[in-house]
C-alpha cells in the first residue's frame, strides 16, 4: 500500500524502535506511548482492520502479542497488562493498518482505558441474541 506509513515502518522503509521482528510483524514502540513501553504488533503485509486481516495472520498476531506480553512484563516489571485494537474512526482508530497495542500497566498509572458501566436490558439482550447469535 502506498502511502501507508505502517506499511513502511512494516517492511524497514522508515525506521522506528523495533523490538521483534519475523517474516510476517514487526513490532515497534508507540511513538505516543500510554505508559512506559507501549508497543504496537505490525503485520507487514497490509490489511487496513481485522475485518481485512486474514485469519492465518490473525491467529499468528494473537501468538505473538502472547509472547511479546510475557516478555515485556518480566523485562518492564509491570504489574498488568492491556492488549487494545482498535477499528475504525468511531472506535479511536487513527492509522488505517491494521495494529494491536501492547500496553503495559504500572500501580497507579492513570492510563484511561476503562468505561462506565450500563446495564443490559431484556430487549437488547434478546435483539442481540437473535441478530449475532450463530
Ligand atoms: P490507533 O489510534 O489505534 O490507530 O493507534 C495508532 C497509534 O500509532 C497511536 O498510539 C500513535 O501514537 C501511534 N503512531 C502513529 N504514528 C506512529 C509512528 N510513526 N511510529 C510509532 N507509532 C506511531
Ligand atoms: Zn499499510
């Protein structure tokens, strides 16, 4: 994909703080990170969201975020750890290539990643059931 700077960052056209990298991800620091160490899993083929990427890769990144995790928690000492991906405006995402962030969480860190609790209604539960249900 031209123009597309994970795809550069990706394939080692522009560079960027890689801490593993195979034949098919790179995985580099956030340049605006949310807490120390925040990394992102890149794919090096492009796929723009999870509903582009196809499973193979999906089931690789899964591994590797696994992986990545266990390691950065026993090098950075964190006390917990998120794993975020986002899709689409409407859901934060602003770089339009696929990525998982690798968040690792430190005791009072501040880091907003949680929301307020609703409550689920009979009607949505039902509507749901009957429309996403397999
Ligand atoms: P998202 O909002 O889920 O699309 O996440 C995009 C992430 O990419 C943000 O956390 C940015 O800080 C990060 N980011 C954007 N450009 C770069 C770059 N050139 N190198 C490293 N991280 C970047
Ligand atoms: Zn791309």
């Amino acid at each position: 994909m031209e123009n597309c700077i994970f795809c550069k960052i990706a394939n080692g056209e522009i560079p960027a703080a890689t801490l593993y990298e195979d034949g098919d991800f790179r995985v580099i620091l956030d340049l605006g990170p949310a807490s120390k160490g925040h990394a992102l899993i890149l794919p090096k083929a492009h796929a723009a969201n999870i509903y582009e990427l196809p499973d193979e890769l999906a089931g690789k990144a899964m591994i590797l975020a696994k992986k990545m995790a266990g390691k950065m928690t026993e090098a950075l000492q964190c006390d917990g750890f998120n794993i975020v991906q986002n899709n689409g405006e409407t859901a934060g995402q602003t770089v339009f290539h696929f990525h998982m962030h690798l968040i690792p969480r430190y005791k009072g860190d501040g880091v907003g990643l949680t929301w307020t609790p609703g409550t689920l209604s009979d009607e949505d539960r039902e509507e749901i059931l009957e429309k996403v249900k397999a």
